[in-house]
C-alpha cells in the first residue's frame, strides 16, 4: 500500500503518513500547551499528539509533499538533542520469502522527519555515505561530512541513527511475525498478530513503543483498519536471505518435477545486551548475553511442506570482560564475578531457554591450552554441573533426564592437523541431540470450517532441544559449527523421508550460512567472518588465508578506534544513553492516573533500609594476619550497627610490593588469597550471629590497590549493572 509523506506547517507544525485508506497524523504538543498536560508525568517538552483518520476527512491542501518518496513503513519516534523525529521506512528489497505469502524485506534506507522543527527539512537525504563503521565519532556523528577547512556541513541529528538502519542489516515483513521461529508462531501467515512480537528480537522496540501504545487504545474497529495499512514495521537485526534449489529426488528422480524448493536461512540478533565486540560480553543480571543470535534454517516444498530447525549463539553466559587492545596479548580476558555471585543469572539465561526451546546442548569451541580461553571455558562447565535446571528435586531425588548438556571441543585443536575437514568430528559428541532434537515439520491440511478447495498449515513434528554453540566472540568458528549441525540436521530430514539432496542444495547451504556468518561478523566485530572461504567452498585456500588476515587487522583497527562511535549509536536507538527521553503520547486520562500514581506512591510502595560497610587497610606488601581472625577490623563487637551488613567493600593499598614487575603485569593471586581471609571472616561471624552467607561480588585490582564487594547471598537477585573500570596513569 503506498504511503506519502505530507507536511502541514500551520497553524501547527504536523506530519501526515497518507495511505488510499487512511491518513495517520503526528503533531508535537509544546509543553505550554495546557496546565494539566505540564503538570503531568514524564518529559511533558517531548509529548506528541497522533490521529488515526480515515483518508477522506483529511483536507490535503493544508498540507504540502516532504518527500517524493514513498514510504514502506515506520519504525517509530525518537527525541534527539530535545527534538522529536518520526522515522520512516523508504528503501527496502525483498530479502527472502520463507513460505508462499511471507516475505521478509531488507530495509536499505531511511528518513528522519522533524515534528517540532522546520529547520531540517531541506537537508538532502540521498548525499550520505551510508556503510562506513570507521567514521563515527565518540557521539557516533560522522566525521566525513566534514569540509577540508574544518567547517562543518550541516547535518541531521539523527545522521548516524540513519546510518545504522540504512546499513543493510535491519529487516521486517509485514506479512508474518519476523521475530518467531516457524514453530513458535501461528502457521497461518494471515494471522498477524502485532501483540505477540518477541522484544528480545525487536529492534525498534523502544522507538515504535509509543505508536503501540496508541494502537492499543483505538476501538476494534480502528485497531483492524491500522493495522490493514501496515504503517507499523517491526525490525529485527541479522540477516535473511532465500535461494531456489532443485528438490530432493526420491527413488532416484524428483516428485515435483522441474518446481524448485525455497532454501531460507534467518538470523535474529538479540536487543537486550547489544553491542559491539569488546563494548559486550558474557551476560548480565537478567540472563541476557552478548552477540545472542538464534538461526534458522528452512527448506519450503512445491506442495507446502516446511522443514525449520533453530540454533542459538551467544557470548559465554557468565560476568567477564576483555579489553581491547592492538596486539593479542593485550586482550586480557577478566572474569568480574564469583562463582556464587555469577550462578543466579547463568540460571536465568538457561532457564529462559528451556523455556523456549526444550532442552540444551552446548558445544564450547574455547580452546584448552590459551590460558585466558581456558579459565572461562572451566568456569563455564563448572556452572553447568551446578545449573538449576540440572539439579531439579522431586520429593528430594534429582531428576534423572538432563535438560543441560555440555560438549567442550577444542576447536583449534581438533582442527590443526587436518583441517576445517576435521570439524566435523564435533558430530560424535552431537549426533545424539540431533537426532534427539529431531526438528519441525509444517504442511498444509483441508480445513473442515473452510470451502473445500481452502487449507490450512499445520505443525506436524517439533523441534524438542536446541544447540548452544560459542567460542570466544561467537563468529567464525562457531558459524562453521552451526553450519556442521544444519547440514546434520538436514540429512536426518531428508533420511525420514527416503529422499536424496542434490550437490546443488548442499553447496547452495553452505552458500548461505557463509553470507550468513559474514552479516554476523560485520554488525559485531565490523568486518566479514574468518573461514568464509571454507563454509562456503569446503576448502580452504590461499586467497581465503589471505582475505582472513586481512580481516583481523581490519577488526583491530576497529574495535580499537571505531567501535565506541558505534555503540553509542546502538544505545541511541535502543534508547539506553543516560538522560535519554523517550516520546510521550498526548493521552489527558492516561496523564492524570499517572499523576494519582505518582501522588498516592507511598500507598503501595516500602522502602527498605540497607547496611553497607567500607573499610580500607595498608598492607605494606605483606601477608601478616592473612590467616588470624579479622573480626576486630571487619565485626567490631563494641559496635552492633555494624554487624552483618548487607554489602561490604574491603580496600587495600600495597597488596603487593610495588615493584616493575607489578606494575607492568599485577598478580591477582594475592588479592585472591586476602579475598579468601575475608570472606571465611564475615561468614564465621554471620554464622555465630544466625544469619547468612556473604559472597564475593566483584573484585578488582590496579597494581597495589584493590577493591572488594561481598554481599549477603539473599540480596543477589536485587543487584543490577555492576560495573567497574580500571585506568592505568
């Protein structure tokens, strides 16, 4: 359905998306313009008003053409630097097409329209360089638009915004649920239910929030006719892309004649721990991980028979970080988090896929002889032994089926000898779950309340288990991996059915998870995957040796000098930068119960008062009274306020003696040690006092001085965004 893009400037400024059907029209509401509207909640300067009117009773000679463009759809509002935009959709290509009438669309460009400002509306949209990473500054505006004089050329605030989304790796339908796997939504693609979108994929979530809040106050009636016009796009990140193959034969030739299969391959990048590679990493307090991709491949059939099969990716689900550095050795890899601290929310992160996905088998690529690799590849497995979904009690006996199942493959090591060959051997350890697994199977049924000659699909087989497959940034060995494991599943697909792949859909597969890999590796790490050549061809060549060292001094560069531009750019859209405001729709009833709300808080609200204690000693650089008992320091008697604090935060200076040595490398043993000294004292005293164990935190060291966070175990759950940050001067 085409869509213009009208501008009414007066009597007051506003925006309006005109379909054949309908006109959807956005104006900015100034903070003086009602006394109640001020006195409301939230940011009453970035309020905006939104009509949903039928197309005849607007009167277009108020309004004048912003664009020539049409526009495919709209992701939303978004305030930048105190002002309101709406963007728009106005380039995109088909991408792929899952099942007959579901097409996914690439969005290759867009539009960012001003409601309360007239002053960008001439700037020229179609003279940006839309793909370079390398250009953005630490605020993520981009430097190239800069003359050789030094002068700046006016620029759209929301410039790099545009980059970002015009950069070919955001996509939608407006046909089907883009962000559910096949099994997990309705098999009838008219079914569009805007309700049950996943937000851990939904990209725009927080900028087409406030178009859905006013979507859920419209009647039925307008609610429908909204919708109709597919004016609301949902974006996931990733990659999507479809390739016509030869069917399978069958006893030797093909049931379907010269009719060719849809091979699809779709990638869903997670929103909730965005980021770029050394700006994201491992999991945060809600179990999210960084770089958490779910991939699925389907194979669509001339009579409608679907064939889908999920994996998921992710950074290793525990607290650690790495910095970035020029050369490898700089790229220090810190686990930020104890065990007993780390273990709640690696529970949360496998629990949720349980949920989702049945159960889990991960298979850890790390190496075991890189130290750094090594230690959080241990880690890993140990939390595994002690995850919840593991060690369920029924009437207090464990449970005997395991949901959580663990394969550490050295990837590297498995593979030097022979060859990318010998990755496939990672099939002894996973053959089982595949097979176990099994995978989803859709097709199509005569549906009874229908005419005879209609049907419907139907899911006939699900898929019951998943692959969680990493290694350090969840790139290039672990897409060779995934593609191992879809290749696998394939085969077990087309055995049931007593059918034959074609060379053509094998290369064409491979084909498809290197592209696939490639998009990954750019939005993460900024350059194309290592092994492509070998995912996509099968070997591995000279030219493919060549173009991998190229790419990792490409990714050095980047993630050294670029990456924090475009990490500002991420939080932006995903509206995560301190001090952001988020568009309010103008709603006087919705206004006035958040008022009362705000008024009467303390009605269904309490406030609890928590005990921290700090302290901080100097050692010298020695280890006296590492063994003797610190309660006099860490419990004093004489003062009962002090006795099982909630958090405590132990300081030292001259931990160790301040030598070259140390100043160059720090040890971290010996804060380890005083770690230990510490912790067995708060525990000792809690048990004397009846109540509960500490746990360490977070600690952390720059030379001589250390810093250590212990906190009551019952208190973990309330903990959020621990964060912390060394700075060598």
């Amino acid at each position: 359905m085409a869509t213009r893009v009208l501008l009414r400037e007066r009597p007051n400024r506003a925006l309006a998306l005109v379909t054949t059907t309908h006109a959807l029209i956005l104006r900015h509401i100034s903070s003086t313009t009602s006394s109640s509207q001020a006195q409301s909640g939230g940011n009453a300067g970035l309020r905006c008003l939104v009509e949903l009117v039928h197309a005849r009773e607007v009167d277009l000679s108020e309004y004048k053409v912003i664009s020539r463009q049409n526009v495919i759809g709209t992701l939303g509002l978004i305030t930048v630097e105190n002002d309101v935009f709406l963007s728009v959709v106005s380039g995109a290509s088909k991408a792929a097409l899952v099942r007959p009438g579901e097409t996914v669309q690439r969005i290759l460009n867009t539009d960012f329209y001003c409601l309360n400002k007239s002053e960008y509306d001439h700037i020229p949209h179609d003279t940006i360089n839309l793909y370079p990473t390398d250009t953005l500054d630490e605020e993520g505006y981009d430097q190239s638009q800069v003359s050789g004089r030094g002068d700046p050329v006016l620029e759209h605030p929301c410039l790099a915004l545009k980059k970002l989304l015009s950069g070919g790796s955001f996509y939608f339908s407006a046909d089907f649920d883009l962000t559910s796997r096949l099994q997990a939504r309705s098999a009838d693609a008219s079914k569009f239910d805007l309700d049950t979108f996943d937000q851990a994929y939904l990209w725009n979530s927080y900028m087409i929030q406030p178009l859905v809040d006013f979507r859920s106050k419209l009647s039925k009636h307008e609610k429908a006719a909204l919708d109709a016009t597919r004016l609301l796009t949902f974006a996931i990140r990733g990659f999507a892309s479809t390739l016509t193959v030869a069917p399978p034969t069958s006893s030797g030739r093909s049931v379907y004649g010269t009719s060719q299969c849809y091979l699809t391959l779709l990638s869903r990048l997670s929103c909730r721990r965005a980021g770029t590679r050394f700006n994201a990493r491992g999991i945060d307090d809600d179990g999210n991980c960084a770089n958490f991709v779910e991939t699925e491949t389907v194979i669509c059939y001339p009579d409608g028979v679907c064939f889908s099969y999920a994996q998921v990716r992710g950074s290793i689900p525990l607290f650690w970080e790495q910095a970035a550095g020029l050369l490898p050795g700089q790229q220090k890899i810190t686990i930020t988090r104890s065990a007993q601290a780390a273990q709640p929310a690696f529970d949360k992160h496998f629990e949720e896929l349980e949920l989702k996905y049945g159960a889990v088998h991960v298979l850890n690529l790390l190496s075991k002889e890189k130290s750094g690799e090594c230690e959080l590849a241990q880690r890993y497995s140990d939390h595994i032994k002690h995850a919840a979904i593991n060690n369920r009690s029924s009437d207090g006996d464990r449970t005997e089926k395991k949901f959580l199942l663990d394969t550490w493959y050295d990837f590297h090591a498995e593979t030097r000898a022979t060859g990318y060959d010998a990755a496939r051997t990672i099939l002894k350890y996973a053959q089982d779950s595949v097979d176990g697994f099994a995978y989803c199977l859709a097709g199509t049924v005569l549906d009874d309340n229908l005419d005879e000659k209609e049907t419907r699909s139907v899911i006939m087989l699900q898929q019951e288990g998943v692959f969680r497959t990493n290694c350090l940034d969840c790139l290039d060995r672990t897409n060779l991996v995934e593609t191992i494991i879809s290749q696998a599943s394939l085969e077990l697909f087309f055995e049931n059915r007593q059918e034959r792949p074609g060379s053509d859909l094998v290369a064409r597969h491979g084909s498809l998870w290197a592209d696939n890999g490639d998009a990954l590796s750019k939005i993460y790490a900024g350059t194309g995957a290592l092994k492509s050549s070998y995912t996509r061809s099968g070997k591995m060549s000279l030219a493919g040796a060549l173009a991998d060292a190229r790419k990792s001094a490409t990714r050095l560069y980047i993630n050294n000098f670029a990456d924090k531009g475009r990490q500002t750019v991420m939080d932006m859209l995903l509206g995560r930068l301190i001090g952001q405001t988020a568009v309010y729709l103008y709603d006087p009833i919705n206004d006035y119960v958040n008022n009362e709300l705000t008024r009467r808080a303390a009605e269904f609200t309490s406030v609890t008062d928590i005990r921290i204690w700090a302290g901080t000693f100097n050692l010298n650089g020695r280890t006296n009274g590492i063994n003797s008992d610190l309660s006099p320091w860490l419990c004093p008697a004489v003062d009962q306020s002090q006795q099982n604090p909630e958090i405590v935060a132990v300081g030292f200076q001259e931990i160790v003696e301040l030598s070259p040595q140390q100043i160059m490398s720090t040890e971290p043993g010996r804060r380890q040690e005083w770690e230990r000294a510490v912790k067995k004292t708060l525990n000792a005293n809690a048990k004397k006092n009846g109540s509960e164990d500490y746990v360490l935190l977070r600690g952390g060291q720059l030379v001589g001085a250390s810093l250590s966070v212990f906190v009551k175990k019952s208190i973990l759950g309330r903990i959020k965004n621990v964060e912390g940050s060394l700075k060598k001067v």
